[in-house]
C-alpha cells in the first residue's frame, strides 16, 4: 500500500474493528498515559476475575430459577491458592464428593458440570443464561440431562470423574476460562463422550470465547446442542468430531451399545 493517507487510516480502522493493542500511540519512549491507565485497568480485572469467590449457592439458585437443580461437589485443591497452585488437585474429586455421585441415580444421557475454572467471574455472568438457551435445543433434539452438578475448584478434566460417577454418556463441562486483558469473564464449554478418569484433551471438543463481546448466547447454545446431538449420534468426540454446525442437517441419535 502506497498511498500515505490510506496507510494513516488503516491502524485507526483496524481499531475499532479489535479489541486487541494497536496503534497506541507513544509519549516520548513511553504509552501515553490513557492508553498505560487502559492497560492497567484490564489487567487488574484479569487478575480479580481469577481470585473471585466461586458463589456455588447462587449458580443452585439460578438452576432453581430454570427448574433445575443441582448436586453441589469440590475438587481436592480445597482453597483457591491450592486451585491455583496444583492444578492436579482440580481433575479430582474429594472424597465426600465422591461418595454423592457413587449414591446418587445414574444421569443416563447427559451430565453437566458448572464449575469456576480460572474465571469464577464468567460463570457467575454466562453460565445460566447460556443453559437457559441450551435446555430447549437439548429437549427439542430428546437429549435428556441426568444431573447438573456445580463444581468448587474444577479443572476441565474434574467432568471425566465426575460423569464416569455418575454413568452418563456424555458430560458438558461449562467453565470459566484463563482471563486475557480483553476478555476477564470468558466462559468455555467442554464436551466429551464416555467420560471416564484418565482423557486427554484430544478426546473432548471445546466451544470457547463465550462472553458478550464474544460468541453470543444464542450461537453458543446451538453449536453445544449440534456437538451434544453429533456426538451422541456418532459415538465419539475430541479430534474426530469437527464442528460442522453450520450444515444442520441432523443425524439419529444412536442407542447405547451402537
């Protein structure tokens, strides 16, 4: 590009298309003040949205409010700066969690988990008003939802534990995602078939960036919906399983056993 007034106009377009840190500008060596002030601000509600206290009585509530309930479990990290620390400790249950889910009724179908992930923050703003979208397009496709359990100090591996407890084919884990100075309330979906203790990444999909300024409620709910249904119909998740929401045409869901 060699035009010098298209080249003036690009960085100030390209910014109102981004959030991300383009053409701040400088003050001698140095950000100006707005933009240093900016950084600074964002990166403290990072860091807020990390440490928040995880309100497990306010997300049963929520439940409460769309006819659900909840079945309320902790990982074995058991304060926020071990969460933080071991992250080992929040793939596992403790053990009264345990003991609940190996008492409690199988889930059938589908399991989900609610936990606080790296972001209480992004739960507490999307994770009901997410399932309030999500319930109808699960119930449209006869996908029926066992139990919902809401998680203290949960990694994305503490759903293999708790799904296998409890029987489910599937689990759908809606977590809080790392905060980024754009996004401190980002919230992540987690999807995988035949949990069991001891999957990896490679066997699970994920629907992530979930936050107003992100994918919206409405979009998230269907791309969860078509993986829950595609996954079901196919038997499998992870690296196999590619998000081809946009083609709607449904498969039948197979039995168990298929």
């Amino acid at each position: 590009m060699n035009d010098p007034v298209a080249r003036s106009r690009s960085l100030p377009d390209l910014r109102v298309l981004t959030p991300a840190r383009v053409a701040l500008g400088r003050a001698g060596v140095s950000l100006p003040t707005e933009a240093l002030l900016a950084f600074t601000l964002d990166h403290a509600r990072a860091r807020d949205a990390v440490h928040a206290t995880f309100d497990t009585s306010a997300v049963i509530a929520g439940l409460g409010d769309l006819g659900l309930s909840g079945l309320l479990v902790a990982s074995q990290a058991g304060d926020r700066q071990t969460y933080l620390r071991r992250p080992d400790l929040g793939r596992r249950l403790d053990q009264a969690s345990q003991r609940l889910l190996a008492d409690t009724g199988k889930a059938g179908q589908l399991a989900i988990v609610i936990g606080d992930g790296l972001s209480p923050t992004a739960v507490h703003a999307h994770a009901i008003e997410l399932l309030r979208r999500l319930v109808p397009l699960l119930g449209a496709d006869h996908v029926a939802i066992g139990h919902i359990a809401v998680a203290a100090g949960a990694r994305v591996a503490l759903g293999d534990e708790i799904g296998e407890l409890l029987g489910a084919r599937m689990v759908v884990v809606l977590l809080g995602e790392r905060p980024g100075l754009s996004a401190p309330d980002s919230l992540g979906a987690y999807l995988t078939i035949a949990p069991r203790i001891g999957l990896t990444d490679a066997d699970r999909n994920c629907v992530s960036n979930i936050h107003r300024a992100g994918l919206g409620y409405d979009e998230a709910a269907f791309k969860i919906a078509w993986l829950v249904r595609e996954a079901l119909a196919r038997g499998t998740t992870g690296v196999a399983l590619k998000d081809e929401s946009s083609d709607r045409t449904p498969r039948p869901i197979a039995s168990p056993g298929k």
